[in-house]
C-alpha cells in the first residue's frame, strides 16, 4: 500500500480509456488482499466500479477484475455487491469463454459464491444470493455449465483445474447438506456421467498434486460423505427407487418363465411368492429388504451395480451354483453386501468429516502426499467387482460351505487389506485388478495367520512374551532330554578310518585291521561313552555291558556338520566351528586322558576346533593336554543333528544344528497355540479320551516324530 493513492486508483478504475482500466486493475491485485487496503479501497466506492468493470469489461482488464473480485470475497468483502446479474455473467463466462486466465477467475468467483455461509451481519437484497441456488437460474439459461466444469479438470493449467474443482466441492457439499433427499443424488449422478470420477482420478495420481492439494483432498472428504450418506439411507422397499432397484436384480438372475419378479398390486403386496425366489440370489432369508440393515442403499448399489454390469457372469454362476448342494452354495447378495462392509472398513469412511479437511491437510507435510491420498477410493466399483469375484474364487478353491462363510469374508478382508494397503499413489486400478485376482490362497492364508499372530502381540504382548520365553525354555529342556536319551538309547556309526581309535590301549605294531562298523552308547550316569567295533549288526542292539571301550572326561566336540539344512551353504559362526570341507560327516569328542595313559604320542593330536565344557575345571587339567578321544561318522544328518546336539547340551552348551532348532521351536509354537486356545482336560469331562484306538507303532521307522513335525 506504501506510495498507492487508494482514491486515485478507484477513479482509475471508473476511466473511460481501457488501458488506464487495465492498468489499475493490474496494480489493485496485488493489494487487495490487504485488509488494511481493502477496508480504505471500500470506503473510496472502490466496488462499484470493480463491479462495473465484471459486468461490462472484456480481455486482460476483465480478467484482472476477476481476480480482483474473487480476492476480496475471500476476505469477506463485497458480499452485498453480489447479485443475479453477477452470478449470471460469471456463469455465462465460464461456458462461452477459452481464455485461461478469465476462466480461473470466473471459477474463483463462483466458488467463492457458492461456499460462502451467510451470518446475521451480511447485507444481502436477495435471499437466493448464495449457495447452489444462486447459481441454477444461470444453469438454466446455460445448460452446458457442469460439462464444461467437468472438463477444466483435464486443462493443462493447474491454476485452472483447482479452481474448477474447487467449484465442483462447493456445489457437492450445498447441494449434500441444504439440498433435499431426492435432489442431491440427481446431482450426484449427473456429475458421474460427465466423468468427474474419471477426472480426479487422474489428477490424484498424476505430478500436479502439489498444486492440487487441498480440492483434491477435499474432494476425497466429500467422497467419504456420499458414501457414509448412501449407507445411512435404510433400504425401504416403498420406495419406487428401492424397489425397482431391487426389481432389477432379480430380473437379471433370469428367473424364467415360472419365477414371479416383484410386482406390486393394488393393495400393495406381491401377487405371488416364490419360496425360493431370494435365498436363490444369495440372501439369507426372502425378505431382503432387512439383509441390507448394515449396509444401507450402499449396499444395494454395489450388488445392482455388480448385476447390471455382469448380467451374464451373474446368470451363469447361478446356474452353476443350483447343481449344488445348498450347503455348498456360494451365498452371492450376501458376499456383495460383505465386500461393500470390507471397502467400508478399510477406507474409514465414517473417520471422515468435512470441517476437519483444512486442518488436516495443514498437519501433513509433503512426503505424506502418498499416504494421504487413496485414489482407489473413486474406484469404488471397480474395487467392490475385484473383492467380489475373489470371494468367489477362494469360495471354490478352499470348498467352502454355508458355515464357513464369516471365514471367507475374514480372508477376504486379508487379502484386500493386503493388496490396497500395499499399492502406492500411481498404481493404476488394472493393476489391483489383476493382484486381487492372481493371490495364492496359500500365500494368503499365511498371512492371516501373521495378522492374527500381532494381533494377540498387540492385545497380550507382555503376557505373550513371557508366556514364549517360559515356553521356550521348557521346549529347550524337553529337547535337551530327547537328544540325550538318543545318546542312552545308542546309534550305530561307520568306523571310517580303517584302524581302531585306542591311543591309550594299542601301540603302532599291534595295528589290525579294523571292524566296518561302531556301536556307541551313554553310559546310564551320563559320564562315559561305551563303544565297541562289530563286523556287521546283530538282530539285536548290544547291552552296555558287552561294549568293553568307554571313555570319560569329556571336555569339548568338534564337527563338519553345518549348523543349517544339509543343503545350506551357510553354517553357525557362534558355537560351532568348522573342519575343512569333507564328504565324510565327522563328529570328533575330546577330552583329557587319565595321567596313567598320558604319553608323548597325545602331543601330535589336533587341538582347535572345539567346545569346551563350561564345567571343566581349568587348574585340574593344567598339566594335560586335550585330544581326540573318539571319532563318529554318522549315516545320515539326523543321526548328526541328535548325537552332536545331545553331546553338546550333555556339557551344558546350546544345540547347533537346524533340526533340534526347529523341533524346539515346533513344540514352543504348539505349546503356545494350546496356551492360546486354553484346553484343560478337565474341562473335558471325566470320559474324555476314553475308547479312543492308540495307532499301532507298527512298521514306523526312526524318523515318525520328525515327519509329523513337517521337517
């Protein structure tokens, strides 16, 4: 305002000459904004000849005008300045004129005109000054308004496309809050048809949100509001609106010749009944007007939407549906109206609230624009068309019947939330399509299994912690016992050096040559191996007194075998240490020689790659050496997994290999689920689990428990 004479502008303003008109309006753009200015430039009669200028001028000077207008109305100036002669000019303007930049400020105006709420202090001469029915007398004279409303949104100026939406949002939430309940889905519609969806959709995932922003996430609010408006219109089948919809539905199952479509007499009841004529379609009972309680006229929109436009698709899977049986029958109106539920959910439509839009856009930074918008919502049949043939899909994979209903709307809602929640802003609604109908139902449901797992995280995750380690702990107990007893039970192993391994009992001239194989066993006070050399097994496994070799003082184990799968190249880093690369499995246990055995052949016997025991005392074996006291070559990794784990844990270390880690975490998982479910056999009854037939061990090998263990 500094160096601006206010009165000298406002005659400006009034001069006869164009250039002098378009050079004040030029510099009153800049100002106007300033309500320091604006009150002066009022008081000077400053509106009139803004006004006049509206009305009456053409070009840039008309533009700026424009622009000048629509700030000051932002500011709340000038209302009483507004009248049908304005709104209809404006109007007239946006449908009859191509220039960009008298088209940006038209739209400004009206907008401004539209959203613009009335208090006791505004000086206004018309009643029908502002709001949506300010504009319709001006609609009526130029039909043609709301398309090309609708196509400003595809312009290449975004200044242009936020103006023209900000438009559309003032119109949709006049006419959705004064507006009566049959005009405003009128509207509505009408607004569809010219492929305003389409429009915004565009906009939301293209590289104009920036300048987009706020009318794009108004009108993602204003969406949630149709939709929450939709679904809190009860369903009244008295209404001709409902009733034809309804109407429509059943005419498209092609119920022929025989089946009675919903007619209405005289008096207002069907003619005839068929008792068949809606649990057919999917509903739960023949009156559906009640089934569409939680979702409104929402959900008859969806499922009429769905009929109209796979009429086909429809009809055929009836047809296939009434050669089953009725258990086995896909409900389909009741899976419509469980997608329409899911959809519901996932986009929190009752969250929304159209006075918190500002705020909330204020609160999100740009980074978040991915967050905040969800495209996906304007494509609300397309969505409702994917999650509805997938119902279908997972009801004929995992052959689901009547009573599993409610677990396929769970999975259901698993596998949108998945696919939704994981797509980003640009992903385009073919893709969805396509992810929705292409999960693996495996897949999916492991998924579930992981919701569910954080959902009891969420609800219990102390108790659960603690409830885990307890578990973990005793499995790690039951597993210590297990491998141990297979150390009690004894093993057979190949003798894979060819010579037998008594350093402390033959010397180098009484080498024979040695027996294939080698029985070893624990002695019962867990304190020494037992072991003999046999040339072939027996019928039966020897006794512990017949294995005359044993050896005690074991200190540490070595081994070749990978702490992971056989197939794993990976191996454990933390307790166990690898011997070079070799066909042979190999476990070497090492220990200290009595002192009436020590001799100086024990000094040439490798000393790395062991564990020692945590219980052996360093200061008694000080003046010893520790050295290989037996070696076993187990036939197979489980005989592995069992006789170096069992050794290990018998010295008070943690088991290594990847087959006693997962029978660990086996029987923690299956304690935890038993936890989770609460059985107590108690509960049960005094005859529970009598006359049931123990299955017969009969011809089960070794490896039974592991098999039923999926491992």
């Amino acid at each position: 305002m500094d160096g601006l004479n206010v009165t000298e502008l406002v005659e400006r303003l009034g001069s006869d000459e164009d250039a002098v008109r378009k050079m004040a309006a030029f510099k009153l753009q800049s100002n106007i904004g300033d309500p320091s200015f604006t009150d002066v430039f009022v008081s000077e009669g400053g509106l009139t000849n803004l006004r006049y200028l509206t009305l009456h001028a053409s070009g840039n000077t008309l533009a700026y005008s424009l622009t000048c207008f629509s700030r000051l109305l932002e500011v709340d100036k000038g209302w009483d300045h507004i009248n049908q002669d304005v709104v209809e000019r404006v109007v007239e303007l946006v449908v009859t004129h191509p220039l960009v930049n008298i088209l940006r400020g038209a739209m400004a105006v009206l907008g401004a005109i539209v959203a613009h709420q009335r208090s006791p202090n505004t000086q206004a001469t018309y009643t029908d000054t502002f709001g949506f029915r300010a504009l319709k007398p001006a609609i009526a004279i130029y039909p043609h308004f709301l398309e090309k409303l609708v196509s400003s949104l595809s312009a290449a100026d975004h200044a242009l496309c936020a103006n023209a939406l900000q438009l559309i949002n003032a119109l949709m939430r006049d006419a959705i809050t004064n507006d009566g309940q049959a005009e405003w889905p009128r509207f509505i519609k009408r607004l569809q048809d010219l492929g305003v969806i389409k429009a915004v959709y565009n906009l939301m995932q293209s590289n104009a949100l920036q300048d987009l922003a706020h009318p794009l996430l108004e009108f993602q609010a204003l969406t949630k509001v149709l939709l929450r408006k939709w679904r809190d219109v009860p369903v009244d089948l008295h209404k001709p609106e409902h009733r034809r919809a309804l109407k429509a539905i059943h005419l498209a199952s092609n119920p022929g010749k025989s089946a009675e479509s919903l007619e209405d007499s005289e008096d207002g009841k069907e003619k005839k009944h068929n008792p068949e004529k809606w649990r057919r379609l999917g509903f739960e009972t023949e009156t559906p007007g009640f089934e569409f309680e939680e979702t409104g006229y929402l959900g008859m929109m969806d499922l009429a939407d769905y009929v109209r436009k796979n009429e086909n698709t429809f009809q055929t899977l009836l047809l296939e549906q009434s050669t089953l049986l009725q258990r086995k029958r896909c409900p389909i109106a009741r899976a419509s109206l469980a997608v329409t539920t899911i959809l519901y959910d996932w986009f929190e439509v009752d969250g929304s609230d159209l006075d918190d839009t500002k705020a909330y856009s204020a609160l999100e930074t740009r980074s978040n624009y991915d967050n905040i918008f969800k495209p996906l919502i304007l494509q609300w049949s397309r969505l409702h068309l994917a999650g509805l043939h997938a119902f279908f899909r997972l009801w004929k994979v995992t052959g689901a019947e009547r009573e599993d209903f409610l677990k396929l709307v769970d999975l259901v809602r698993v596998l949108l939330d998945a696919v939704i929640g994981d797509t980003k802003r640009d992903t385009s609604i073919q893709e969805v399509e396509e992810m929705v109908q292409d999960y693996d139902c495996e897949r999916l449901r492991k998924l579930q299994m992981e919701n569910l797992q954080l959902v009891y995280e969420d609800t219990w995750g102390h108790h659960l912690r603690q409830v885990r380690d307890e578990l973990n702990h005793e499995a790690l107990h039951f597993m210590k016992e297990q491998r141990i007893r297979c150390l009690l039970h004894g093993a057979w192993f190949a003798n894979g050096q060819g010579v037998r391994n008594d350093p402390d009992r033959v010397t180098p001239s009484e080498i024979k040559p040695v027996q294939l194989l080698r029985y070893v066993k624990l002695s019962h006070n867990r304190r020494y191996l037992h072991y003999a050399d046999f040339d072939a097994k027996g019928d039966q496994d020897p006794d512990l007194d017949s294995l005359h070799d044993k050896r005690n003082l074991v200190s540490s184990v070595a081994s070749n075998i990978s702490a992971t799968t056989p197939n794993s190249t990976s191996s454990s880093t933390s307790t166990l240490k690898h011997l070079p690369q070799s066909s042979t499995t190999k476990i070497t246990i090492h220990g200290y020689l009595p002192s009436s055995s020590w001799d100086g052949t024990s000094q040439h016997h490798a000393k790395h790659n062991r564990h020692p025991s945590k219980s052996t005392s360093e200061n008694s074996h000080a003046r010893k050496e520790e050295i290989p006291l037996l070696t076993l070559y187990p036939s197979s990794h489980s005989a592995a997994s069992e006789w170096l784990d069992g050794l290990l844990m018998l010295l008070g270390q943690q088991p290594i290999t990847s087959e006693t880690k997962k029978l660990t975490s086996l029987v923690a998982e299956y304690g935890l689920k038993i936890r989770l479910l609460n059985v107590r056999l108690d509960e049960l009854g005094p005859e529970a689990g009598e006359g049931i037939e123990v299955p017969s061990r009969e011809g089960l090998d070794e490896n039974y428990f592991y098999d039923i263990g999926g491992i």
